[in-house]
C-alpha cells in the first residue's frame, strides 16, 4: 500500500489530444452526476482533472478571455496529475464504459486505459 503522499505525487502521460477528449467528456459525465447527487468530493476532484488538461493541453488561463485552443486530436500531448487523479479517472471511465457506450468507443477504451495504467505504473485501489 502507497503513502498518501505517493498518491500525490505528480505523473506524466502523453496520449492524443483525441484521447485527452474522451478522458474530458467522461469525467465532465461523472461531475454532472455527482453535482445531481451532492458529491462534493467528485465534483472536487472532476473539476481538477478537467482543468489540468485544459491548462496543459489547450493552454487554458483561468480568468483569461479566449485563452486555450485545443491542438488537432491526432497531436501528442502530456498530461500530469496526480496517481490519485489518474486512478479516478480510470474509475469514471470504467464505469461509463460499462453502462454502455457505441461501438467505436468500446475499442478505444481499453487502449486508453493501457496507456494511462502503463504510465501510472499500478493498477487503480
């Protein structure tokens, strides 16, 4: 079992700025029901994990007008958050991966998934 400060610890994941989208749009899926449920800690951590992209990936400036552009979807890019944030986020997409999603996005998922556990080292608590 890790430290909590392990937990804390900043790692590095470069994916496509395509699969960053998906990684965004399941967690902005999990923050809208955490919102209707009360889940404060979610919506905490949802909202971290959302604006680290949009920081590191699309340059996004909180408080700045029309900062942030996103890059094709084919770029590389790297994101880091914290082991804590990338196990929730395996979590989130876990989950909406098994309450159904099209075809295509059925074969991305695991792909994603590999990348982010191969980056993070360890399989989600």
């Amino acid at each position: 079992m890790m430290a909590p400060d392990e937990l804390d610890v900043g790692i590095s994941v470069e994916m496509t700025v395509l699969q960053w989208h998906h990684i965004d749009g399941g967690v902005d899926n999990e923050v809208s029901t955490a919102v209707e449920d009360g889940r404060d800690d979610i919506i905490e951590t949802g909202h971290a994990v959302r604006e680290a992209g949009w920081s590191q990936v699309a340059g996004w400036i909180a408080g700045v007008p029309g900062s942030g552009r996103w890059p094709p979807n084919d770029e590389r890019a790297t994101v880091t958050l914290s082991r804590k944030q990338w196990r929730f986020v395996v979590r989130v997409l876990d989950h909406w991966e098994s309450v159904g999603r099209p075809a295509g996005d059925r074969e991305f998922w695991p792909v994603l998934r590999g990348i982010i556990l191969a980056g993070v080292g360890d399989e989600p608590a």
